[in-house]
C-alpha cells in the first residue's frame, strides 16, 4: 500500500482506552497514520505517578495515583505490560477491612460476629446467585436494592455487606444500591471476572491476590516511545482538540473525511487538520462537546451521549494514622472473632493476629450504612515500599524516565530504594522493612460531592496532606447499562465516527459482557472492514499478510476490551487484534464467508436489542402506571382526609365564631364601662391633687414662716442677752479689746504674705538647685537578666560609690579582650554621671529623684525627660513600666500623678490648672499622631511661635481631668505603635514616641499666670545595623537607617547648645530631624532637661553599651544654659 493510501486516524485522549486504540493501530504502519491528542502534559489519563517529598520518612519515592492495580483477570494486560513494555506487576495480598465496631465489622481474613449474625442471609445468597446467573437478561434490569427486597433480605445485610464489597471491586461507590444485580453474578460465579470464591460459611473464602501496578508513569511513558517507534503514530500532549467537523465541504476539500480544530496549550497556537477517522478515547462529555462545537452531533448521538451522567469524587493522599484509626479497623483484635472452634476459623485467626495487613478499608456512615467512604493503604498496596522495583524479564527493553509532567517535584534531593545501574537494570532491596504505620500513605476516597455535607475529610490533619485530586466518575445506576451501553452500536462507526470505552464504561465494569459474548467466538478471524468497524481497508487487503505484533487481545489496557466488549464494533476490532496477534492469512473465501457471518450476526444483535429496548419501554410504562395508580390514591386518601378535616374544622370555627363574638360583645361593654369611670376617676384625681398640692405649698410656706420666727426668736433672745452681758464687760475692757483685735489682724496678714513670700522663694531655691546640678542631667540604669537572656553572659558592671539614695554617680566597664599574641587583656572604663542605678533599683527610687524636675512643670518651665539606649535596654519600662502593677508603674505615669495630687494642693492657695495631652510618633521621618482615628493618612506639620509654643497640625488634643485619662491615652497609643522584631528584641519599637503634657495655670489671687511642657520621650532603640539583623530586609534596613539618623541629629542639637556655653550660637540644627524640630522648645536655654541611659547587662551587648555611656558622657557635659520661667503677673 502507498503512503497516499493510508488512513488518517484521530484519536481524542490518551488514557488506556486512547493508548490501546494507539497501539493496535501502530501495528499496521502500511495501512494507518495516527493523531492522539490530549490535554493532559503526559499520556495515561488517570493513571499518573506523583513523587512523595519526604522518602526516608516513607521508605519510597513516589506512588501511583488515580489507579493502584487489577485483579490476575488483567492478565492480557499485565502480559502485555511485562513482554512488551518490560515492566513487572506485583502479587499483593487482598486483605479487606469493612466498618469499625462490633455492629459493622467484617473482613474476608477471618470471620467476624456480623458474618454469624448474617449466616442466613448468606447461605440464601449463595442460592440467589445461581438464580441471577439463569435469569441473567431480566436481573440486568432489576437494581441491587430492589433484588434483595424480593428474596427478602435483611436490610441490614445489604448495607453492611453486599453494598460495600460490590462498591469495591467495581468502584460503584454510593450507587451501589442502584445497579443492576448482574453484577453481583459477575463478582462471585463469572470465571472471567471472578475475584471472590463465595463461602455460604462466611461469603468470602480467601484472600486472593492482586496485582500492584509497577511505575504508572514510566510505564506510560515506555508505552508512548513504543507506540511512537513504528513511524506511523504521532503523539501530541498538551493539545487540545476544539471541534470536529464530519462530511462538511471543508473537510472534503481539505482532503478527508474529518476537519479537526487542534490547540497547542503551551504556545495557544491553534490550526485545522484534515483525517479520515476520528475515535472519541475521552468521557462523553468532551466528545459532545467538541462534536457540537464543529458540524454538530447527530441525534441519536445527543440522546446516548447526554444520557451519561458524571459525578465528582475527591481523593485525598495523606499520612494520617489517627485519623485513620478513628474511621476504620487499623488492627486486629480479638473481640471481633466469631463464636467458632472448627479448626479452619481458628487457623484463620491465628493468620489474622500476626499477618493483618489491609489493604481495602471501608467506611458505613451511622445515618445511612449504604453510603461509604473508602481507603487504601499504599504502603501495603503498592511495591515500591517493600523495595519491589519496576521491570520485567525482557532484558533488551530498558525502561525509560517517566515524564515529569505528572510529578510534584523533581529528582534532586530523593533517595530511591531501587538505585539504577549503568546497564539500565535496578538495584534493588527486597528485605526493607516497612515503616511504622503513623509513616504509612493512605488515600481515602470521598464520593458525590453533592452528598459532602456527611464527608469526613475536614478530620484529616492539614499538615499530614501529601495531595488532594478531584475526579469526574461516571454514574453507576442500571439505568446507563440498560438504557445507554446498549445503544452504543447505533452510533458507533457512523459518520466516520468511533466511541472508545472511556465514553460509557469506567475500567472495572462488563455489564453486558455475557449477552455479547457470542460476537467474539463468532468474529474471532475477522478482518478490519469498514462496514462494521469504521476503520477502512484497501482493495488489495486479501493478499496482504498482518504483521506479527507481541500478545495484546485485550488492546494492551485496563478496560481489557476483548472481555468486556459494549457494542459490536469493540468486538470486531477485538477480532482484528485476534487476527494479528495469531499471525493467520485469511483468504478472499474465508473473508467472504465471515463478511456474511458478520452482517447476520449484526441483524441478530440489533433484533436483540430490539427485543431489550421494548422490554425497557414496557418496564417504564409499568413503572409509571404504578407510579400513576399509587399517586392517585394517595391523592385520594389525602383528599378525603382533607375534605372530613376541613368539615371537622368549619364547625370548630362556627362554635369558635359564636363565642368569639359573645365574649367580645361582653368585653366591649366591659371596657365601655371600664373607661367611663376610668375618665371619671382621672378627673376627680386631677382635682385632689390639684388641691393637695395647693394645702402642701401652704403648709410648707405657713412651716417654713413659723420656724423661722422661732429661729429669730431665739437668735434675738440670745443676742439680746450677749448684749448685755457684752455690754457689762464692754464698760469694764471696751479699750483692751480693741487693741487686741487690731494686733490679731495685722498679724494674720503678715503671716498670709510670708507664706505667699516662702512659696516663691521655695520655687526660686528649688529651680536655682536644679540648675546648679545642670539643666542636662544624665541618669544611668542598668536593667536586670531576663529569661531571653538565660543563654547568654553578663558583662562586669561596677558601681565604685554603691548603689544608696546618697551616693551611687559612677559606673564602671570592665572587659577582657584577646590580643593578635594570644594574650589575655583587661580593660575597664569609668564614667561619672548624676545618678546610678543598678539592675535592683526600684521604679519607686528612680522617680524621687526626677519628682523635683516634674515640680518644675508646675513652676512655669519647659521640661523634657528622655530615654536613651539600644534595643532591649529597657527605655520602655522605664518610662511606661506596667501599667497593672503599682509599685511597677514607670516615669510616665507616676509623673501625671505627682502633677496632678500637686496642681490639687495649690488649688488652696488660689491656683488653678488647664491640663492637656498629646501623643505622637516619629516613624521613618514622619509625624504619626497615636491619638488619631487612623482613618487616613495626614500630614502634620510642625510650627513654633515667637512665644515658645510649639504647635503641631491636624493632631488630637485631649484635656485631661484626672491620671485615669492619661492611662486611657496611653493604652491607646500602644496599640498603635509601630514594632517589629529584630535579632536583639523580639519587640523592638520602630519609631519613637513623644507624649506631650501641656499645662496652663492662673492664680486669681496674685494675678499669675504659667504655661509650661512636660515632654515623656522614648526613643526609638540605638543599634547597629549588623547587631540587628537588618541588613537583609529593606523596611527594617530603612527603619533603623532613619532611627539612626534622628538619634544622631539629636547629638548634634546637645553638641551644640553644648558648645554656646549657656550663649547663643549662630545656627543650632533642630531641623535636621523631626524628632529635634518637635522638641525644639524643650531643648533650649528654656528648658530643664534629664536624659535617662538605659543599658543591657549582657556581654553580647557590651559594644554596644559602651558606645551609649560615651554618648550619655557627651550630654552629662552639655550646659545648656538657665532655664526661663514663662511666668506672668497681671
């Protein structure tokens, strides 16, 4: 045959139907050219591999997804899989656990209670198998529930043992109940398709054995490069085929039968090519939707391709051994024994104890036992675990790589327990142990999505998930083995068109394998004819010779087509694969005769069908007069009972009607009545009170007038008698009396004046105090080891004049440093500063000696207290402390309350304070305001006037009445508060923090008048940017770059009002910063300023403490001048 003389062949999907037709057809390269197409990045469909990202943990590399193994009734496939493709399938044993309590369990290893209580039903089951296999064509009719009504079975055996064995051999699922009872022949009597051996004993009899797939993905892989070796076939994945348009002018022009519209999904590239076949490997969806999307299905193929209905499953892969233990039988355990002594049961527990190894479990739901959720153990399933590697005999067939497309992760980093060698072979380790079972892969399976309500899969731990896939199933009722498999012929091989077994049949089902059964032993030696098959063959077929081609009959796939043929084509390409597995010639009078053999064979099969459909119809019409009759007496029933209630109820209504309206008769009078003397009474009460109240106001006045003449009765008496008495004296010491009195009140106002004059002079003493100190005082403070810092050594701090109230002004460094000999060097360093504090000091002693600089505030100065340190030195205890805890309470708090109990004490003498609050932030150079709503950024600006005052925009001011508004500010602003962690703090606050108290106060009685600032600053942590690990992360770099620049600024600011000497200088650089500029006013010759240096003890940080004592030396040596009163006298 010339190449022109080929036919083109399109195949749509590449999954084991797909690859099957592939395969037979690139066995004949002079006859055919092949197209397969598919979506997917690699060929096998559901059969795909996935690697496991932790293989020491699991003890092998991958696992098969989406299809574990078959049953030895695969033999043609797994021969195929072994001789041809050299890969090897492993004996497993079938061992099935079913439910998890006494009232579920049962399991074909060993017999349990439930078999003994279901030992009837079994023996009768037995019986009704054989009546199944002589009735075979009307039980395919009758669904598995209704069959175990009519030989009245328990409901309970069907739901505990005959729904979940059916459901897992043929993968039915939830909708096992609804199949057609044929099945269940097929399961236990069928030679082809038996797994089981039934028992009237215990209704399984063995543990029989299956076949573990090797590598799905290498074998598919090692399938393609097979098929693509003749020359004749062309694999295209990630191709998406769009539409197809049959027996359109296009098409003929372009030279076939069939247009196809074809879609690179990596490049969106999309062209048109032109074939003479075109076979639908995909599920019937897909096929309808892309025949509707060319020239359009026909009807009959809308009718039995949209009679196929889906659902989606969802598998979920993971390694969760408690959860497995909580929903299925993990282990064996005796309580579940049968009562039985025969020696057979007992050798069946005694193998059970030491050899239990599921591999099936199943799961009944309490609500409903005939729905089931399912698991597989892979680690007992599956080869790889135990070592087992993935090749065959067939030493000359390498296998090769999988693709990577089906992979979750690459090759770097595994560790395989089968190592190859540079021959190809595989080193392999068959005494592995397997891992414990908390290591063990499980999959369980969750059926129907729209039943997901009862799903247990949100129990499965998160973190123990190695992979979660959705499936599209195929809905197992009898309705799509009775009313749709069978129509298959009527459109399979019509325009140019072939339906694979993937459109209507998933892998394990063969309804309709018996009735068709004939068609193979009769078309057994027949050749490829388009007349039946849809695949054409030239006129000089007869005296060409097939070529010989390794065993395959069963087109080398799972659906094992030659067992389980669905329509007559299936069988004739069966036949055709026959032929040339057999490697016979068949001559022009055999042909012949086997062409007329063929087509009356063909009749005969349509006739059957024929026969089937009009007993459908019949059934249907049954079903329906049934239906019809039962709705119609319910309907009457419910009339009946409707129209006795609805008479019952009207004359409940008339009686109720009638006393109703007596009852509301006499209530309406009732009421009338009721509101006539209510009105009457209100009106006669209106009266009394009116006149009540006019007798009381005249009591009170007439009370009122009468003890007041009383009282002035008395009062005259007794002044009437003092007078005279007075006067008696008066006459004797009139003169003496006088003069005393005017000495009494002279004094009294001498005393008033040298109060007022000791106040002032007590203010004038205890600022001129302040300022002999220094107006920039410098307050050391080492904090104390805390639990972060159990790891790490402490530095030698010493305190050379000790720690008292009295003395405590020096700290002193000590460190030890290695020199480039080797040798061991000491050195310490000494700093003087106004006060220190060690690692015990209180809070309560750190504030007594700055109470005397907050009194200040109150005598009309400007006041900034500060804290200085690196990241975890303990500024913010400092100044904040624990709010919860008295005696913890930190400068900030125990200041407002020393101002506020003071401002309430001179409200004696005649003073009087306006107090309020703001707290804002400076983070990277920008003016937060902690107080605001935060509902949009502003910007604030910050002005100061000729006055002092310095004024920020668009901020929230809150006076203040008492310290608890001042918590309640301060809580809130550190919610705000911009922190992060860095390698030195866990919680390092970014930005520092000003909280500003304004105070204005007036005395009515001197005419004076104060307004004065008290600035509470924390600022943000001194650090280098290696000691912190920032250097890596931008925002934290620009953060403490920023925090860096503000505290150096602040440097400069002391420097230079340090260097003016109490003077002026000609430029200070408060705006070299935001945080110098705010505080520009409490950082002049106006203000009294403290400086708190908080330091770690830890040596880690010893570098870092030394560069804040010299830097807190600096300022100790800043004078900045003496401070101003902004005081006023009117």
């Amino acid at each position: 045959m010339s190449h022109n003389s080929r036919q083109n062949i399109l195949i749509i999907g590449a999954g084991c139907s797909g690859m099957a037709a592939a395969y037979a057809l690139s066995l004949q390269p002079d006859r055919f050219n092949v197209t397969l197409c598919d979506k997917s990045h690699s060929v096998g469909g559901s059969a795909t591999s996935y690697d496991l990202n932790e293989p020491k943990r699991f003890g092998a590399d991958y696992i098969n997804d989406g299809v574990q193994g078959a049953s030895p009734v695969f033999h043609n496939t797994l021969s195929m899989f072994e001789s041809t493709l050299g890969f090897r399938a492993s004996d497993v044993g079938m061992q099935i656990s079913f439910g998890n309590n006494l009232d579920s369990f049962w399991s074909n290893v060993f017999p349990s209670h439930l078999v003994d209580h279901f030992q009837a039903d079994i023996k009768k089951f037995g019986r009704v198998l054989n009546t199944i296999k002589r009735f075979e064509p009307i039980f395919a009719l009758i669904p598995v529930d209704r069959m175990l009504k009519i030989f009245n079975f328990q409901p309970s055996f069907g739901d505990r043992m005959v729904y979940p064995l059916v459901a897992l051999f043929f993968g039915t699922g939830n909708e096992t109940k609804h199949i057609s009872s044929a099945i269940l022949e097929r399961v236990f009597l069928d030679p082809s398709m038996r797994l089981f051996e039934f028992s009237e004993e215990s209704l399984l009899a063995s543990v029989p054995h299956m076949k573990a797939f090797p590598e799905l993905a290498r074998v598919y892989g090692r399938w393609k490069s097979v098929i693509k070796s003749t020359g004749n076939v062309v694999v295209l994945n990630s191709t998406q085929v769009n539409s197809v348009e049959r027996g359109t002018k296009a098409a003929r022009d372009a030279g076939g039968n069939i247009r196809a519209s074809l879609r690179d999904l990596k490049t969106s590239e999309e062209r048109l090519e032109s074939f003479d076949e075109v076979i639908f490997a995909c599920d019937a969806d897909s096929a309808l939707k892309i025949l509707e999307a060319g020239s359009g299905a026909t009807w009959r193929e809308k009718k039995v391709l949209g009679n196929v209905l889906y659902k989606w499953d969802v598998t979920v892969t993971h390694h969760d051994y408690d959860y497995m233990c909580k929903h299925y039988q993990m282990t064996y355990d005796s309580k579940y024994n049968a009562e039985r002594k025969d020696e057979e049961s007992q050798k069946a527990f005694e193998y059970a104890e030491k050899n239990w190894r599921p591999l099936y479990l199943i799961k009944m739901y309490e609500e409903d036992p005939s729905q089931i959720e399912m698991s597989f153990d892979l680690t007992h399933y599956q080869g790889q675990f135990e070592g087992m590697p993935p090749v065959g005999t067939n030493a000359d067939i390498k296998p090769v790589e999988a693709p990577p497309t089906e992979r979750q992760a690459g090759d770097q980093g595994k560790e395989h327990s089968a190592k190859s060698k540079s021959d190809g072979s595989v080193e392999v380790d068959l005494n592995k142990p397997l891992p414990p079972p908390e290591n063990h892969v499980y999959q369980t399976i969750y059926l129907d999505k729209n039943a997901s309500e009862r799903w247990t899969k949100n129990e499965v731990d998160q973190d123990k998930v190695i992979l979660e896939k959705w499936w599209k199933q195929q809905s197992h009722r009898y309705q799509h083995y009775a009313g749709t498999v069978p129509w298959m012929w009527t459109i399979n091989g019509r325009n140019n068109t072939h339906f694979a077994d993937a459109c209507f049949l998933n892998t394990h089902f063969g309804v309709y394998q018996r009735k068709l059964k004939f068609m193979e032993t009769r078309s057994s030696r027949l050749p490829l004819k388009r007349k039946a098959s849809g695949i054409a063959t030239s006129s000089n077929a007869k005296s060409r010779t097939a070529k010989p081609a390794a065993s395959s009959s069963s087109n080398g796939t799972l659906q094992v087509s030659n067992t389980k043929p669905s329509n007559v084509q299936v069988c004739i390409g069966a036949a055709v694969q026959q032929i040339i597995d057999d490697r016979q010639v068949v001559d022009s009078a055999t042909q012949s005769f086997w062409e007329g053999r063929l087509k009356n064979l063909a009749e005969v099969t349509e006739a059957e069908f024929n026969k089937v459909e009009e007993m459908m119809k019949m059934r249907d019409r049954m079903e329906k007069m049934e239906q019809e009759q039962a709705e119609t007496r319910r309907r009457q029933a419910t009339t009946d009972e409707l129209n006795a209630a609805k008479a019952e109820h009207a004359e409940k209504v008339s009686s109720l009607q009638k006393v109703h309206k007596e009852r509301v008769d006499e209530l309406q009078s009732q009421v009338t009545n009721l509101e006539r003397t209510r009105r009457a009474l209100e009106e006669e009460l209106g009266m009394e009170k009116t006149h009540a109240k006019k007798l009381k106001s005249e009591l009170a006045k007439y009370t009122n007038n009468s003890m007041a003449l009383e009282t002035d009765v008395k009062v005259i008496k007794q002044a009437l008698a003092d007078a005279e008495y007075k006067l008696s004296k008066a006459k004797e010491s009139g003169a003496t009396r006088e003069d005393e009195m005017l000495v009494m009140q002279n004094r009294f106002r001498e005393m008033e004046d040298e109060l007022r004059a000791g106040e002032t002079l007590r203010k004038r003493l205890h600022n001129t105090i302040q300022e002999l100190k220094g107006n920039v005082r410098v307050f050391a403070r080492v904090r104390p080891k805390l639990l972060r810092d159990h790891t790490s050594q402490v530095a030698r701090f010493v305190y050379p004049d000790g720690l008292n109230r009295d003395g405590g002004k020096q700290i002193i460094l000590e460190s030890s440093t290695t020199t480039a000999e080797g040798k061991s060097r000491d050195q310490s360093y000494n700093f003087t500063f106004d006060r220190v504090f060690g690692p015990d000091s209180l809070q309560e002693e750190v504030f007594s000696e700055i109470e005397q600089l907050t009194q200040s505030v109150l005598d009309g100065y400007n006041v900034c207290i500060f804290a200085y340190g690196q990241t975890g030195s303990g500024k913010s205890w400092t100044m904040e402390g624990n709010s919860h805890s008295g005696k913890d309470a930190g400068m900030i708090p125990r200041a407002i309350y020393h101002i506020f109990n003071t401002t309430r004490k001179l409200e004696d003498q005649g003073w009087s304070f306006a107090i309020q609050g703001q707290f804002l932030e400076i983070y990277n150079e920008t003016v937060i305001d902690l107080l605001g709503s935060g509902e949009q950024e502003k910007k604030h600006n910050i002005t100061h006037d000729k006055s002092g005052t310095t004024t920020v925009s668009d901020i929230v001011v809150v006076p203040l009445h008492e310290p608890n508004n001042v918590q309640d500010l301060l809580k809130k602003a550190n919610r705000k508060r911009t922190t992060a962690s860095t390698r030195v703090h866990e919680q390092s606050s970014r930005s520092s923090s000003v909280f500003s108290l304004k105070l204005q106060g007036k005395n009515d009685v001197t005419g004076e008048a104060l307004r004065s600032v008290l600035n509470l600053v924390d600022l943000a942590g001194s650090e280098r940017l290696d000691s912190t690990g920032t250097l890596n992360d931008p925002i934290r770099l620009k953060e403490t770059q920023s925090i860096n620049k503000s505290l150096s600024s602040l440097s400069d600011v002391i420097s230079a009002l340090g260097s003016s000497n109490g003077g002026s200088v000609s430029h200070i650089p408060y705006r070299n910063s935001k945080l110098t500029y705010l505080l520009q006013n409490s950082l002049n010759s106006n203000s009294k300023t403290l400086m708190f240096l908080n330091l770690s003890p830890m040596q880690d940080h010893l570098q870092e403490s030394l560069c804040s004592l010299r830097f807190a030396l600096k300022v100790h040596s800043t004078h900045i001048g003496q401070a101003k009163r902004t005081m006023t006298v009117k």
